[in-house]
C-alpha cells in the first residue's frame, strides 16, 4: 500500500515540474538566445553601447576569425594568430532585432579604416561582422548598403561567416565597470569618440 502511495505522489511531482517547465517555455525564459559577433577594435569599448540595451541578455568579448584554438591576449594582440578582438552578444530577438544591433554597431565602429580601430592598428583590431546564418549575412549586407549610401563612401568592414569564439580573460570582461578611469583614460587617448563624431555626427551620441 506504501509502495502505491509513493508511487501516485511521485507521479503527481512529476505531472507538476512537467507543467512547470511548460510554464517556462511558454513565457520564453528557456528559450535559447540569438547570437550576434562583431569585430570593432578594442574589444573594451563595444561592450559598454550594447550592455545598455533592452532585450540583450549577455556581452562577452574574446577572440574569434582566426585558426588557433584558445588563443591568449598577448598572442591575439602579437598579431599572427588570424583572430580579431570581438564580443558576442546574446540577444532576445522579441525584444531587440538583429538589424538594430547592427544599427548601433556601425555607430560605434570606423567603417573607412582597413588598417584597424583608431589607435589601434593591425589585423587583430579590424572591424568585421560575423554572421551565424544565411539571414544575418543578408541582413549585414544590406546594412552595410545602407551606411555606404549614408556615407557617401566605401565601406571597408568585412562580412565573414562566424568562426568559434573564445572567451577572453576575465580581466578583460566589463572592463569599463571594473577600471573605469583607466578604460575612460584609454578611451580618450585612442581618439575613439573624436573620431566617432567625425564620422558620424550627431549620430555618434545617440548610440
């Protein structure tokens, strides 16, 4: 009789977390976020633009483009290792699309400069998007059109299918929140927001 017992209200638990986990599904917390990675120069800079924005879940910077498998700062920054300086973001696509997160990266790039971001020069530091599908590489394409029409100029930032990505060190993640006088010092030595207006104007600020 215990035996029965035990087994109806185990039965009865498991009938529950089933419907719990519809529950969840049902108001999206389980649901997989969407990926965006985009290459802009320092990789500390293109965190601070899209952790402020609604429907991002998560930025990680790291290193991705290149061969080498879990590459270290100092050899992704030597140059040679075929990776850029990149962050990762996670998304919720209900809230926040794909071609809003594109719209804010070009704010916050040099679109015209092949030799890197800035400051920084080199292969590690160039601005590329990286695109997970068929629809994020027309949907960067055509963007890319767009910026193009607005700049009156060619768009040198490349379009290349996502490689893996490999998280950077930990002091580097939210690096403008844990050092923020040193990342603020930084930022204004590279010339990043003068240049930012030069390109784009009033536009800058609003991204």
């Amino acid at each position: 009789m215990r035996t029965i017992i035990r087994f109806i209200i185990i039965a009865i638990g498991g009938l529950f977390a089933l419907a719990a986990v519809a529950t969840e599904s049902s108001n999206g917390s389980t649901k997989t976020p969407a990926i965006a990675i985009f290459a802009g120069g320092c990789f500390w800079c293109m965190q601070p633009p899209f952790d402020k924005l609604a429907g991002v879940a998560s930025t990680t910077v790291g290193y991705t483009g290149g061969q080498k498998p879990n590459p270290t700062y100092q050899e992704v920054s030597a140059g040679g290792s075929g990776h850029q300086e990149s962050i990762q973001i996670a998304f919720d696509p209900a809230k926040i699309s794909y071609r809003q997160l594109l719209d804010v990266y070009w704010h916050n790039i040099d679109p015209l400069d092949s030799g890197g971001q800035f400051c920084d020069h080199g292969d590690s530091y160039r601005a590329v998007i990286f695109y997970g599908d068929d629809e994020q590489k027309r949907m960067a394409e055509a963007s890319k059109a767009d910026i193009e029409k607005t700049l009156g100029r060619s768009v040198v930032t490349a379009i290349l299918p996502a490689r893996e990505f490999y998280a950077a060190e930990d002091y580097h993640q939210s690096y403008y929140q844990k050092n923020p006088l040193r990342y603020k010092y930084y930022r204004y030595r590279c010339g990043r927001d003068q240049r930012l207006e030069q390109v784009w104007g009033k536009a800058a600020a609003a991204h």
